[in-house]
C-alpha cells in the first residue's frame, strides 16, 4: 500500500447525514490531501493540509469539513451541504507541502453512496 | 495557470502491442510531472515521475515516459503491452497544493485486446 490508510471501503448516507471518512498514514509525512473522483473524471481537490492543525480548501470544498489534531490522522466530513457527494474520495500524503515537487501517495480510496 | 490535458480519452491496443499515452502540460516554470495507473475501484498508484535531468524517466512495470520542454508533454510509453496493463492512467502536474488550478489530467482508459 501507499502507507496510507482508509476506511471504510464501503460507506452509505441518508439524505440529511453527515459522515465522516478515515485517513490515516504511518510514514510521519506533514502533508494530507482529500480528493474526490467521479466516473470518467479526474480527480478534484477537495482540501489539504501541510502541518498539524492547519489546512487550506481546495479546488471544491463547499459542503466538506476536515481538520489535522494529529499528523497521523487528516479524517474528511461530508456534511448534509454537499449536494452530490455520492463519489469515490481519495486521500493521499506527501513528506512534506509547499511549492516543491513531493510526491504524492494515495489510499486505497472510500466509495460514498447516497441512499 | 498550471494544467494537463490528456487528450484520448480511451485507447485500445492489443496485447503485446507498443503503446503511447499522451500528456500535454501548462506550467509556468520547470514542472514536476508524474504519471499514475488506477485499476477499477483502487487508488492511484506512482508509475513514474519527472524532476530534473535526464529526460527520459523509467518507471515501474516496464513503463518509460519523456520529457519534452518544446512540446510541452509527457508521454507515457510501454514497448509491449501486458492484459493487466488494461487500466486508467492519469498525468499530472506538481505542485500539488497549488489549489484552483487543474493539478490531474481527466485519464485515459486503456483497453487491451487478446
């Protein structure tokens, strides 16, 4: 794997919910990313962060929340505002942020249902 | 504005076939270019990356690609293709925390024939 973890695979929301996806790395890297994927597209940033307890929106942040308590961890929030979450979220790491050209690894990705 | 554009969408090629995925970049400066592969419901896995120096970059999985400042692209190569190369490949364009601006490509769809 990427050394990076997410969970769950496989996750269902009612209209009106909130949910929150896992992410969790092991690698002692600075910088987290949430992307989001929908069926023949590429991947959209939905926001990042490159130290702990700091983050910056992304190309479409509206209607998801995050934060970064710990370097390990960087969970994403759907909230009932995202009109259209239904999507395959990809969460990725990198050692470090800024304008440089780190490499990014990705999960193994969460497929969120709307039903 | 930074950008990558990928301009087939879907190829098809039969097995044992050459192959040629192609990606076209907009930067501003020097960029850092990189390629992945997405099998069905998995996350993007690293094939190669291009920083500096020599142009020509080897990847994993017998996957080459090169770098031409002229031509503004990317390309991704493999001289024989393998059934379970059959995959979505994206290119992309660092760096990553760039927000706004189109850091993936939309993909390209590889299918292989028998």
């Amino acid at each position: 794997d990427g050394g990076i973890t997410q969970s769950p695979k496989y996750l269902f929301r009612k209209e009106g919910q909130n949910v929150t996806l896992s992410c969790e790395q092991n690698l002692n890297h600075d910088a987290m990313y949430w992307y989001r994927q929908d069926p023949g597209q590429g991947l959209r940033l939905i926001y990042y962060s490159q130290i702990v307890n700091d983050f910056q929106k992304g190309d479409i942040a509206e209607g998801y929340s995050v934060s970064r308590e710990k370097k390990e961890s960087f969970p994403l929030t759907v909230t009932s505002a995202q009109k259209n979450p239904t999507a395959f979220y990809l969460c990725a790491r990198s050692k470090n942020g800024g304008n440089s050209g780190n490499t990014i690894y990705f999960g193994e990705g969460s497929w969120l249902t709307v039903v | 504005a930074q950008s990558v554009t990928q301009p087939d969408i879907h190829i098809t090629v039969s097995e044992g076939a050459s192959l040629e995925l192609r990606c076209n970049y907009s930067y501003g400066a020097t960029p850092y270019l990189f390629w992945y592969v997405q099998s069905p419901g998995q996350g993007l896995q690293l094939l190669l990356k291009y920083f500096s120096g020599d142009t020509l970059v080897q990847g994993i999985k017998g996957f080459e690609a090169e770098f031409k400042r002229s031509q503004s692209s990317f390309n991704l190569r493999k001289p024989s293709v393998h059934w379970s190369d059959a995959a979505e490949y994206f290119c992309a364009v660092g760096p990553f925390t760039n927000a706004g601006k189109s850091t993936f490509g939309d993909g390209t769809t590889l299918t292989v024939k028998p």
